[in-house]
C-alpha cells in the first residue's frame, strides 16, 4: 500500500505522483477506485475522502489540489482529514482529530520543517500562507465554530466566536491551484 505524506505535498506540490499538470488518468492509476466525481462544465473533480483533484474537462489536466475541510468544527473531522483505501493512505502529519491549528502552529511547522514561506494578502483582509518552492497555500477562517447538539445528540446548529487576531484563525483549507490554462 503507497502512503503519501500531506508534509511532502506541502513541501513539493507533489501528491504521490499527482501535481499541477498532471494527466487525471494517471492519478486515477494511481489513487485507484473509491472516489467521488462531479462535473461543472469545463472542469471536473475527483475526490478521496475530502482530498479534491480538479482537472479541466478538455484536456483532462490537473489544475488543483485541496482539502478546504480542515477546521475541527464537526462531529466527522476524522472522515475530513484521514483517508485509505486498496491502494493508498494519506500521513496527514501534523493534523489531529477534532484540533484545530491555528495560523501561528502552522508558522511554527513550516519553520520546523525549513519550508521557506510568505505571508500574502487574499480575500478581504485575510492572509494566506504561500510555500516560496510549491506555491502550496494555507487559509484560515477567523472565527472558531463548534456543532451544538442537544440533549438527544440531535444537531441544534454551530456556534460561532470570532478570533480577533490573525495567529489565532483556524486553519480551513491546504490548496495548490493553477487555474490557467
């Protein structure tokens, strides 16, 4: 059974065999069976558990990779970040189940690990994190959300609580996009 390192993703742009570019049916060849498919006109996506491939329609290229399901916010996080089948693994590394990281850990992994990283805007007045060698980026939700459930285990809703200060936001997304052709 291959394993295949989120930290080598990180660190290359890599997954397995698969990056930016690559043809789906190799990634098919490689992941194997037991994935979710959808269609949207000029793209298409694969998906391993929460582990998404986009590839566009016409030449059956790759052009992204994520996981926007990374916030410890549900009562199936491990389903969001673990995934196995026949053929491969996923060593998620650093992610827990059912923890949050915030924005400063995933500063201090990068450091740990010698990725060399850049801080950009994005979105409103949000910031990423950009991995400088795999353009691997990290996004971040500023508020902390919890399911509530009531006393016969039935969902009542999320509660929300802001985070005012960007160490703090949550990890929600590890991406590598292209999206130009």
């Amino acid at each position: 059974m291959l394993t295949i390192s989120l930290i080598d993703f990180i660190k290359t742009g890599y997954f397995g065999n698969t990056t930016l570019g690559s043809p789906i049916e190799e990634t098919l060849g490689q992941l194997g069976d037991g994935y979710d498919y959808g269609k949207f006109d000029e793209t298409e996506i694969i998906k391993y558990g929460w582990y998404e491939f986009f590839y566009w329609t016409d030449t059956r290229k790759v052009f992204g990779i994520q996981n926007d399901h990374l916030q410890a916010d549900c009562a199936n996080h491990r389903d969001m970040i673990f995934f196995e089948n026949d053929q491969w693994k996923l060593d998620v590394g650093f992610l827990k189940e059912n923890e949050n990281i915030t924005f400063k850990q995933v500063c201090q992994l990068l450091e740990k690990e010698n990725i060399a990283y850049v801080i950009e805007p994005a979105y409103k007045e949000e910031l990423v994190i950009r991995c400088v060698k795999s353009n691997v980026t990290f996004d971040f939700a500023n508020e902390y959300s919890f399911a509530e459930f009531d006393a016969h285990k039935k969902f009542k809703g999320f509660i929300n609580t802001p985070l005012h200060h960007q160490d703090d936001y949550i990890l929600n997304g590890i991406r590598l996009f292209n999206p130009e052709r």
